[in-house]
C-alpha cells in the first residue's frame, strides 16, 4: 500500500509532530514498511489457530490481605525534625 506525504501530514498533526524534508520521506518509507509487514501477516494461515486470550495458563496466587501495625504513630513522629502533635509540620508548598 502507497502512503502519501498528504496521510503523513495528517498522521503528523494528529499526534502533534512535525516532520520537514527528506525526515517526511523517511516517515513515509518506514510506515510503508510497517503495513507491507502487516500485509505479510495476514498470509498466515489461522483457521484452526483459537483466539490467545491468556499469555499464560497460570492463575494468580495471591495471599490472605492481613492487617499488622507495624508502626506506631510515636514511632513514626519520633525522628521528624517537626511535628505538631500527632503530625508531620512540613514548609507550605501552596500558593494562594
């Protein structure tokens, strides 16, 4: 299939890039190669081949979510250079 530098443009402004000179011919090259390697696939034949829905036939083992305080909130506070009670006191980061 031929690739025009009209569908280059267009392919080029809707991703918002810009392509000038012999780099437009290049495109144009490289997305003519692409779907005659398309094209190629579609030789193969796939009437007895089912659709691969899975990568694999493992199944997640995933273990029991349990909650375990680790970490107690004076154990948290106890280093932090400032701390308002029951939290940490960092510099503003907001401007109004």
């Amino acid at each position: 299939m031929k690739i025009s530098l009209e569908t280059v443009e267009h392919i080029a402004h809707l991703a918002r890039l810009e392509f000038e000179g012999e780099k437009k011919i290049a495109i144009q090259q490289d997305m003519e190669n692409i779907i005659a390697f398309m094209d190629k696939l579609s030789e193969i034949p796939t009437d007895n081949v089912e659709p691969l829905i899975f990568m694999t036939d493992e199944y997640n083992k995933l273990r029991e979510d349990v909650a375990v305080v680790t970490l107690t909130q004076d154990e948290g506070l106890k280093n932090a250079p400032k701390k308002d009670s029951d939290y940490f006191r960092i510099p503003k980061v907001l401007d109004k």
